[in-house]
C-alpha cells in the first residue's frame, strides 16, 4: 500500500487523476487500484510563495496549518519467495543460434528500462532448449517463464505456473503490471505530489510585469519537450500562450533539466540569421528581468531550435535490431492503406511503424519488431520498427 497527502484544494484534481489511471488499466484488461480517502485533518504543509523581488519572481517555501487528506492506495505487489521479478518471456516465438544451442531472441518483457541480455535469456533455457524452472527442479517443454532475481542480483528461471502458484496472481496480471503499468504508478505518483503543491502569488501578475525565465522556459519544455509539436506564433494555440497561461493558472511544472545548457548555448551562439539575433537578445534581456508577455513567442521559439540542436539524454537508449516488449498505442495516422503508428513504452520511448492493421490509440500490445534505425525529431530518438507483430501472452 502507498500513502499520499493531498490538501483539500487539490483533492478533486488528484481524484481526476486516479479515475484516468483505473480508466487505462479497465481497458487493458488489469483489475484497477483501490483507493480510500480520509476525512480532512489540518497539518503542517510546505506551501510555495511565489513574490515579485527586483524585477522577478521568487518562490520561497513557507510551513502552513493545511486541511489534508490523507489517501491509501491499494496497488500490487509481486512477491515470489522474496525474490524480484525481471522478465517474463514466451519461448514460442524465439530464435536460437544452432551453431552455439543460445537463444538469440526471445519473445519477452522486460520489467526495467534495460533490455534483456542473451545472458539473461540462456539462463531460462537447458541444453535441450527447454525451460527451466528453479522452484520445482524442472526441465520441461514450456513456453512461458519469468526471470527472477535475488539480493544479490543473481538470476533464476521460474516457469509460469509456479509463478502463477507461489503469487496467486495470473502470468498476464504480473507481465502487464510489472512490464508496463507498474511504471506508469510511479510516474503518476510523483505527477500527484507535484498537483499537491500549493503555489500563492504573493503580487498578482499585470500586463506590465514578467515572469521568470527560467519558470518561463520549463512551461514551454512541458509542451515541446519528449517529442512533442511545436506551436509557432501564427498558429491557433501557440506553444507560447500554452506556457504563459499554465504558469497564470500557477500549474507546477516540473524544473527544465536543460535550462542551465539552454542558457549557454544561447551565450555561446553567434547568430546568422535576424530571427536568432532578435531572439538572442530578447533571452539575455529576460534573464535579467523575466519574460515579457510581448517576447515570449520569440524565446518559446529559440528554445525549440535549441531543442533540435541537442540530443537528448536518454538514460537508456536501444540499440537497433531485434526488439520485444509492451507498447501503447500513441497516435495512428491513416494513408492509403497503411497506417503510420506511433508506440510508447512505459519509459518514454517512442517507436514509427508502418502496418496495415487498425491500432486503437491507448491500446497495450505485446510486440517483437525490429530496430532499423533512429530518427531525430527535436532532438529527441523515435525507433523505427519494422516486422512489427502483436502477439498474446
Ligand atoms: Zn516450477
């Protein structure tokens, strides 16, 4: 069970939240969290001021007696025998190199952001290229099998049914949880803490005054960044308006991790066209006194440029060739008779494909494909895949 704190003011919006999660986990087939909500009880809380000083804002945090609520909530736990799951995998559709007798690849999930290993994957198969399952001393013809790993990161096969036995839970619950959904959890979790903080602006905003560059440039981050499409100023709802209106409306974005190489590249660059030079100067004047509403299109802009100039962070990247694991459909568009889908894993990745069958947007799918290459699209990697398959458990 998890415990959170939530204050009064933001309940309704938290509830939101925990509705759309059990939402996605109905639709693809997992038993939604249970949650209970207690009465309000006053606590001290940090909340953030948020006032005018020398030409920017500041935010302090200050202790507040705030009605809270404090919400348990209910989510699953895998335990087999005290140790933790890492992968689940269908040896039906696998390839093994006859020369060697390894697996080469595996139909598979894997429960962290790194891919599985060959190593990984021989350890569940013997000589005969059957499973090994470790709890009943067993070498038998089976398909499915989990990883599982002890304290000290030493890996054994379990086959499913133990599994399924030891945990009373079904192969497909723990796969789908622990290889997607258990992810989505935590990044839910923290989205919930950061809708729990209270922002006060000590001095309310006018049409004269600015806002924080900084602040500023994690609110067009929060719309442009991850691959998302940037709103240039002509269009209907510029990426820019977005940005000034989320920070009017004192929503909480996460701090830009690229500010501070933001900051230096614009420093560093030396502009060759008139849209850069303008720009460049309308970010080192914000930097000494917040953006104005009436330059905040031009600096949404330069930060987009200096978004396709990086290349992103990723703690994991994957390497091209053979891929396996759960997506969710994120966009599908139709041409002629193909469709172009976008997929995402639980940690953000995100892959093109091309097939002929009709995705739903949000639907979860087990796939194998294969990694031809990498585009860049603001910096950002989009995998293509091609020989995608959807496959059962
Ligand atoms: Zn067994």
């Amino acid at each position: 069970m998890k415990s959170i704190y939530v204050p009064q003011s933001k309940l309704a919006q938290v509830k939101g939240v925990l509705k759309q999660f059990n939402k996605l986990l109905h639709t693809n087939g997992v038993s939604q969290l249970q949650y209970e909500i207690s009465k309000p009880l006053v606590r001290d809380w940090y909340v953030t001021e948020r006032n005018w000083v020398e030409n920017k804002w500041v935010d302090s945090g200050i202790k507040k007696k705030v009605k809270l609520h404090k919400i348990d909530i209910e989510h699953m736990l895998v335990d087999i025998e005290g140790l933790s799951p890492v992968a689940f995998l269908n040896s039906k559709v696998s390839d093994f190199s006859d020369l060697l007798n390894e697996p080469v690849s595996c139909l598979s999930i894997a429960f962290k952001e790194k891919v599985l290993t060959p190593k990984e994957l021989a350890i569940v198969f013997d000589e005969n290229r059957y499973v090994i399952c470790s709890h009943c001393n067993s070498h038998r013809k089976r398909d499915k099998a989990f990883v599982l790993s002890d304290n000290d990161g030493q890996k054994i096969s379990y086959g499913a049914s133990c599994v399924n036995a030891i945990s009373g839970h079904s192969v497909v619950r723990i796969a789908k949880w622990c290889g997607y959904f258990m992810h989505l959890f935590d990044d839910m979790l923290k989205e919930l803490s950061q809708l729990s903080r209270i922002v006060e602006l000590g001095k309310k905003k006018g049409s004269t005054e600015s806002v924080d560059v900084e602040l500023f440039v994690s609110a067009v981050h929060s719309f442009v960044g991850d691959g998302k499409a940037f709103m240039s100023a002509k269009k209907p709802l510029p990426t820019y308006k977005r940005a000034m209106s989320a920070i009017d409306n004192e929503y909480n974005f996460r701090h830009s991790k690229l500010f501070i190489r933001f900051s230096a590249w614009v420093k560093k660059s030396k502009p060759k066209t008139q849209f850069h030079k303008k720009a460049r100067f309308a970010f080192l004047e914000a930097e000494k006194v917040g953006v104005f509403e009436a330059k905040a299109a031009i600096i949404a802009a330069l930060y987009n440029s200096f978004l396709q100039t990086v290349e992103y962070d990723f703690q994991v990247e994957l390497a091209e060739g053979f891929y396996s694991g759960l997506v969710t459909v994120r966009s599908v568009e139709h041409s002629h008779k193909i469709n172009h889908v976008v997929l995402r894993d639980p940690f953000g990745r995100l892959f093109s494909a091309e097939v002929s069958l009709n995705f739903p947007i949000g639907r979860l799918l087990l796939i194998t494909g294969v990694i031809s290459g990498i585009d860049r699209e603001n910096g950002f990697p989009i995998y293509k895949l091609i020989e995608l398959e959807e496959h059962q458990f």
